[in-house]
C-alpha cells in the first residue's frame, strides 16, 4: 500500500497542510458540558476559568478569578487536589468525586505549563460498583478471546456494553499512517464499516501527537458554543494554556463538520500504543450528544489497554513461531554453506535457496565481485549499475528494504524497470551483498468515502458522504515480511562466519583460537605473553588489560545464548578496533577478553582501558532489540620476575575491583588486591561450607496488622554466625553469592528452612488467619528455568499453602519486561504464590504496567517511613503508595518502623501493615514464640506481647 498523500489528490494533500498547522493544542477555550479552570500550583489562586464556570461550580467568573481554588471546588476537593497533586510524581491527580453547585461532579487535575489545570465533569448517574463489576465481567470475556481476530471483536462488543454507544470501531494503523476498521460492533440501523480504509489525513499529525498524551478522548456535539477561557484582570502573560492533557479541549472545526457529516453526536477515542507509537485506536461514536462520566470512559480506557497487551503478546507469539520457522532455513542455508565448495553455491544451489529465506522473484549473491542468481532476476548489467547507484547515494545507511520503488528510489526504479520492491544486504567489507527482486503486485482498496472534490462542500473541507469507495494502487509488490528480513540480515553474519572459519582453516591455526569469534585463544595469549615477557627482561615494557562484560550471565538467561552469542561477537568487535594494530586481543572463554599490549607504559595503556570502556557506552541492536552492556577492566604492568600467569591473575584481580567500585571502569592492579582477591575467596569457600555445616540460620521479623496490632506474617532473614569471625554482615556476604551464582543452592535452603518453620507452627496451632511466610527472592534465582518448580517442590514437601508463602522481589527485578524473569513471576502467580514488590518507590517501577502484575502486596521503602515527619512528602507519598495498593487491589506493607509516632502516622493514612525495629527485631524461632501466645485460652488472635 501507497503512502497515504500519494493517494489523494491535490486538495486533499492541501486540506492535510492546513491541519497541520491548525493550534488544536491550545484552542482557548473548552467544551461546555464541563468547567475547566487554571491555578497557581504554589498559591492555589485561580488565573483562569472557563466562561461557563456557574453551570457546574453555581459562581460567577468574577467570584472565582484571583480567589482561592477552594473558592470554586469546596475546601475538602481543594484538600484532596493539594495531596494527591504533592504526591503525584507526574503531576497528574486522577478523578476525584465530589460536590459543587449542589451536584455531584468528577474533578480531575494535572500540570501544564507552570499550571494546575482543574477540569470538572458532571459525575452522571453510574454507580462506581456497578462499573467496576461490569469491567470485571468484560475483563474475563475478553481473556477467553484466543485470536487477534476475536480479541478486537470482543474488545468492540464490551466497550459498547459499557458505553452503549451506536457504534464502536478497532483501527489498525499501517505503516504508511492510514488507518483500517479491522472490527467493529454496532446497532442495526446504522451502516457497516467493517473492512474499510480511511487517509492519514483524517487523523493528521498533530492530532496523534495528542493522542500519546491522553488514555481517551471524549467529544460531545451539544447546542452550546465552546466556553472561552478568561483570564485573572491585568494578566501580563497572553500565552495561551496548553491543554494537550485536558479532557475538555475545544474540538477543531474541521473535526467538529467532520462528525457531523457522519451524523455523531459524541465520540470517544481510545488510542492504542506500543511503545510510544500510536498502532490503533478504539472509536466509538453515538448520534445522540451523551456525556459519558470518568468512571466510563477510565473502564474503557482499562479495556483498550488489555487490548493493546493481548494483540502484543498474540503478535509476538506469532512472531516468534514465524521467526523459529525462517531461523531454521537460515540454519540449512548455514550448513550448506559450509559444505559447499564455495559460498554462493550453497545458497543458491542447494536444497534450500535464498528464495526459501525471502520469498521473491529472484535473487542474486555478489561474492568478491563474482554474480551468482537464483529464480528470475533483472539482467546483470542494470544490477550492477543499480548497486553503484546505492552505494553512492546511501552513504552506509544499509541494508535497504523497498516495497515500492518507484515512489521511495526513482532512480534505482529507472535502472531496474521490471521490478517494484527490493531488499538489499552488504556483508563482509561492505563491497559484498545479498540482493532480492519482487514484481509488481496490483492491489484494491476500499475507502471510507470518495476522496474527490464532488464530496466535499469546499476543497478543504471534510467529506460529507462516507460510503465505500474503490481505489487500486500500482506501482508496489508485496510487503517484505519483517521476520524474513531480520533474518536476511542475520545472514550476513553467518556469511561472515562461515567465511572467517574457511580463512582460519586455511592458515591452520583454528586450535589457537577462539571458535566464535576468531580471535585469539587462551593457549595463543599464554603463548604470546611468554615471549612477551622475555622482550621485557630485555627492556621492552608490557602491560595486559582484563576485560569482564558486566552482568552477561543475566543476558544468557533472559534471551538465550544465541542472543549472548551476538553479544560477545559485537564486544569482541568493539574491543579489536579501540585497541591497536600492534596489540593482541584475546578471549579467554565466556566473557572474559585480554589485550596485550608491548612497548606501552602504564599510561598509554590507561588511556587504551578508558577508550574500550567508552567503546561499549553504545547500545546494541540485536533482534529487534535494544541491549546495553559496560565492561569493567583491570590493568595491570609487567615487573622483574613475572610469569604469564602471575600477569593473568593481577590483572583478573584489578578487574573485580572495578567492578566492585562500581562496574563500568578501569582500575589498575595495586598490592593489596592480591589479599582482597585471597579474602573473597575465603570467604566465599567459607560460605559454601558454612551452608553444609549449619552455621547459617533464619530470624524472623513480625509483620503485624498497623489498626489492631495483630500479628498476620513474618519475613525471614538469612543470619551467619562465622566460627572465629563471629556474625557476619549480610550486606558483606549477600552480594558475594550473588557474584558467585550461590545465591541459587543459598536460596533454595532459605526457602525449605522457612517453610519448615511455618508447618512447625501451623503444627503447633500459634499461627493466626491469614498468617503469611515472606521471603525474600534475587533477580538469579528468578533468572533460573528451574525456580518455579523448586518453589512448587518446598511448598508440597513442607505441607504449606502457596497462599501462605509470600515471595518479595525488588522493583527492578520485577520489572524485567521481555526476560524469563517476567514468565517465571506469571507461573508463580498461578501456583497460588503471594508476591510481594520490596522496597517499593526506590526503582523505576511503570505504574501503566503496574496495574497488570500478578502482584499482591506493595512495601513501602524503610527511607520514607524511618524519620517522616507529619506533612512532609515522604508521608504524602506514603499516603499515594498505600492509596495506589488499594486501588489496585492490593495490600501495603510500611518498612523501617522505628517509632511510635511513625506507627501512628502509618494507621492516620490507612496503611495495611508495618514492620521495623519499634514493633519487633528480627529474632530466632524459638526467640519469637513466646511474642505469640495467645490473649486468652479461648482461641483469640495471636499477636506480640
């Protein structure tokens, strides 16, 4: 499909030109069924207001400019608008209800501009509860859909239920911005849209930018004219209020003639985006002006998200299905590779073609200036030609991928007459490539209206007649399937690989290097470092760099090692062109590189470190995906006396130093990390023995009900009691084996130990309802394919309840998008596991994705909690942390309770539960006990006495 301005004609490219420069962001005024008003954020005095302000507020415009906000909403809305806005990390407050002018309305507020924009809606007649029941319902509706097909159906039948508006439509964006009604649900009597197409030009570019900015977009075509608004008297500043964020932005007149030419009388939009790009959107329109409340419009806004998260997950379903599929030519293209006689024929000659990886008319593999083809392909000469045309126009920005090329390269279109689309890949010194040929592909479509003049009342105006309208578009070949070109550039690769291995075999010398990515193996640098150590007996100086790629291991795990792979050949590749011509640069194995370099002082090979480390600040793109990874480096110089492996083992030792002062850096070898290195040894063996031999052992901390003060969980923490060293820290020892990988055997032990301990007291009748066992989970044990089934095997061995073990992961882990970690906490949702988010409010948590974790219980940081004083915004975000856990149904836990008056605090705000020092330190089992017996002999709850 063509660009959407190269289907329309002159004035309808004109009419796309005006709304681009139409302000629709700051019309100046807003639509009249509700109030918007404009406030001093630090004064709370109100600079402007709608003219309309005594339809909801029952004030004058006069009585409401230059007063206090409360003046206008009541002092208990203002109140709540002054917290939640404190608290509010983007300054946007969500829906609040209330009453002014003796109604019940919907006050909603956020920050534009040094403002906070207050927005106030009639709150209608539905019932929150009723609401919430019907989006729950929909909810598992929706969740029994299995296709894209019938989760966009689904999707438009249950938002129609809970709008019951006319009509409502799912959009499809195409690549090329137009837009297509890929489901739809509706009332008898109006006319099907299902199937159709609609321009770019209907949603122009402004119009989408806004549409990033808001969950919805609800417009309402009453009798009234827009409410301008007014300004505070004697205003030095006349620049207009951005109300890109505000639900009651005025509607544009091209858009408002638009809805009345389809005969809407209210509309609401809910825009689709994957990450940041508008991909669709859910229009619902109803010929009648109906005002839909904010507890409406956020379930439906809640619906189009989990429409957005089902069409994700099915697409890269499919995707990966796809991908597994095309990977699997490029393998049999692999080995035919390596076993042809030379490479072109094993991938145009063998049982599998170039054409099974990217189905085309024809395809051509250029190899050191050698043409071989395969299917039907434009004569030698114009692809010659057309090459040397790309390659001084494109200047490196290649591969390139053309369904249409006429419209997008004319001039390669001029040279190659008989072909529409092509996809072009460079490999090995750039001067090689692969090249794919399409014919052209007629195609009909079928408008949303006739684009021409006879349907417009003036050239620029909107269409007036929407029925089905044919068009076909020439001039392009079938769509490149994104899959196969992914993989088409994966090849290159494996032509490189293949081509590297062939030239290594050649000089004899694979068994002195490294087989993925061809350099220098550990026998080659031990070997080279000997010889190098004796030129410095001689006066020449060496120094040796010790590269570690930063947390590697946790790539391996997330994306698999064909990910890691790509990784290591992209460092390995990064490391060679920052070091010198004269220098060696090995791998070691894993992630491990060396550099050797000769006749350099220990200054020159500073500044070589700093330049490899500064070489990975760059992200890689493997995939489709965007991966960061540092490099910590240790250096270190030859001195008298020094063996290979003396050299080796400083410089591994100055490595773990930067990495422990921080990771990505360099640090350099010093005396005393030879006794650093010789400490973390012990104490890690130390550690492994210590697990064996029973010198570690759990305390547990009280969790107790903040209203009644009850008992309702424990968490358990890991205690080591070092023979001849006495208790050792955790913070000492925790990280350690995390470094080490022991923290996977360390944590199954925690895990068994305290279910062992929670059947013992269920076993001894101490425990109350409710009672759950916390325990605390690191980023590798959720990394490991076999965590769920060990927490599975401990809870069926110790004869607890999953809903009695309570697992706590930190913001970060949890919020591990696209790795294992994200599938192992689903499968520990549906084992019945609780899980808990530690340390709440010191990551970078994404509430949008919040709200659909398998999580139950939020804790509060101990930081905010430990110190806060009445009024300060660490109780305000407490407050927005304990509100938000109740909103998504969740329990909140407060941290680092060290005082009465902080206990106070928490039950003034509403929090669930709290843990600290005032209420209970951590303790032994047995210690513990006796904080548990009950009040009476009766059976009354448990709780510390």
């Amino acid at each position: 499909m063509t660009g959407a301005e190269d289907l329309l004609p002159a004035d309808e490219q004109a009419r796309l030109s005006e709304c681009a420069r139409e302000p629709i962001h700051v019309p100046g005024a807003v639509q009249p069924h509700g109030v918007l008003l404009a406030a001093d954020p630090a004064t709370f005095e109100v600079v402007q207001v709608s003219a309309n302000c005594r339809q909801l507020l029952g004030a004058e415009v006069h009585a409401v400019l230059g007063r206090p906000l409360e003046a206008a909403v009541g002092p208990g809305c203002s109140r709540r608008l002054r917290t939640a806005h404190a608290a509010a990390d983007d300054g946007t407050v969500p829906a609040l209800r209330a009453r002014t002018g003796g109604s019940p309305v919907d006050v909603s507020a956020h920050g534009s501009g040094g403002f906070l924009v207050v927005e106030v809606e009639p709150a209608g007649t539905a019932s929150p509860a009723r609401v919430l029941t019907g989006l729950h319902a929909a909810t598992e509706r929706l969740f029994r859909s299995r296709t894209v097909e019938e989760v966009r159906t689904a999707t438009a039948q249950e938002i129609r239920r809970l709008t019951g508006f006319d009509r409502v439509m799912v959009y499809h964006f195409h690549p090329d911005g137009h837009g297509e009604v890929v489901a739809e649900d509706r009332v008898e009597d109006v006319e099907p849209y299902l199937g159709l197409h609609y321009p770019a030009s209907d949603i122009p570019a402004q119009a989408r930018r806004l549409y990033l900015l808001q969950q919805s977009r609800h417009i309402v075509l009453g009798p009234e004219e827009p409410a301008p608004l007014l300004r505070t008297a004697g205003t030095a500043d006349a620049t207009p209020l951005d109300l890109s964020r505000a639900h009651l932005r005025a509607v544009s007149p091209h858009h408002v003639q638009f809805m009345r030419n389809m005969g809407i009388g209210a509309s609401m939009s809910l825009p689709l985006v994957h990450d940041g790009e508008l991909v669709g959107m859910v229009s619902c329109g109803d010929r009648r002006a109906r005002h839909l409340p904010h507890v409406l419009r956020q379930a439906c806004e809640v619906l189009a998200q989990q429409l957005t998260s089902r069409l994700t997950a099915l697409h890269e379903t499919r995707q990966l299905s796809r991908r597994l599929e095309v990977q699997q030519v490029r393998t049999r293209l692999v080995e035919q590779m390596a076993g042809a006689e030379d490479v072109p024929d094993g991938l145009t000659r063998g049982e599998v073609t170039l054409l099974d990886l990217v189905p085309a008319d024809g395809a051509v593999v250029s190899l050191d200036e050698e043409l071989l083809q395969v299917g039907r392909t434009p004569p030698e000469a114009d692809v010659l030609a057309a090459v040397e045309r790309l390659r001084s126009t494109e200047e490196g920005n290649l591969p390139l991928v053309s369904d249409a090329l006429a419209l997008e390269r004319p001039d390669l279109a001029e040279l190659l007459p008989s072909t529409a689309g092509v996809v072009f890949v460079p490999f090995g010194g750039d001067r090689d490539y692969l090249l794919w040929f399409r014919r052209e592909v007629v195609q009909t479509l079928d408008w949303l209206g006739d684009q021409s003049t006879q349907n417009r009342d003036t050239p620029l105006s909107p269409r007036n007649s929407f029925a089905s309208w044919r068009q076909s578009v020439s001039g392009r070949c079938l769509p490149w399937d994104p899959v196969e070109v992914s993989e088409a550039r994966e090849l290159r690769r494996d032509i490189d690989a293949v081509l590297l291995r062939r030239a290594e075999s050649r000089l004899a010398h694979l068994g002195m290097h490294d087989a993925l990515t061809g350099l220098p193996n550990r026998r080659l640098l031990m070997d080279r470092l000997g010889h190098a150590l004796d030129r410095h007996d001689r006066g020449s100086a060496v120094t040796l760099l010790f590269i570690d790629l930063d947390r590697f291991k946790l790539v391996n795990d997330s994306f698999g090692h064909d990910v890691g792979d790509a990784l290591l050949l992209h460092a390995a590749h990064r490391i060679k062109h920052a070091a010198r011509a004269s220098d060696t640069v090995a791998r070691l194995g894993g992630d491990e590189f060396t550099v050797l370099c000769e006749d350099t002082d220990a200054a020159a090979a500073g500044v070589l470190a700093q330049r490899i480390v500064d070489a990975f600040q760059e992200p890689v793109e493997l995939e489709g995906r965007e991966l960061r990874i540092t490099a910590s480096i240790g250096v270190t110089t030859a001195r008298e006396h020094h063996r290979p492996a003396d050299l080796l083992r400083e410089a591994d030792s100055a490595m773990y130093l930067a990495k422990e002062e921080g990771r990505n850096r360099a640090s350099r070898f010093e005396a005393g990390l030879r006794y650093q290195a010789l400490r973390h040894l012990d104490t890690e063996q130390a550690l492994r023995r210590g697990l064996a031999r029973g010198e570690l052992e759990l305390h547990y901390q009280p969790i107790v009900d903040v209203p009644t003060g009850e008992l309702r969980g424990v968490e358990a923490l890991l205690r080591w009691d070092r023979p001849g060293v006495g208790q050792v820290p955790p913070d000492r020892f925790i990280p350690l084996a995390e470094d080490t990988g022991f923290i996977v055997p360390l944590g199954e032990w925690v895990l068994d130990e305290a279910l062992g301990q929670l059947r013992t007291w269920k076993s001894q009748g101490h425990l109350p309802p409710g009672f759950r066992m916390a325990v605390n989970l690191s980023p590798q044990q959720l990394g490991s394919p076999a965590f769920v089934d060990v927490v599975q095997r401990a809870v069926e061995r110790n004869g607890v309840a999953p809903s009695e073990v309570s697992l706590e992961m930190t913001e970060t882990t949890l919020m591990s998008e696209g790795s294992t970690m994200s599938e192992a906490v689903e499968a520990l949702s549906s084992l019945g596991v609780g899980l808990s988010i530690d340390d709440f409010g010191t990551g970078y948590s994404s509430l949008a994705y919040l709200r659909y974790l398998p999580v139950q219980q939020l804790k509060v940081d101990r930081s905010f909690v430990s110190g806060a004083v009445p009024g300060s915004r660490d109780v305000a975000l407490v407050a927005a942390v304990c509100g938000l856990a109740q909103e998504f149904g969740m329990t909140c836990v407060a941290e680092g309770v060290e005082r009465a008056e902080e206990l106070a605090m928490l039950a003034e705000i509403g929090c669930d539960s709290a843990q600290g020092f005032h209420i209970g330190r951590p303790e032994p089992a047995a210690t513990l006990e006796v904080r548990w017996r009950p009040r009476t002999a009766a059976g009354g709850n448990p709780r510390p006495q």
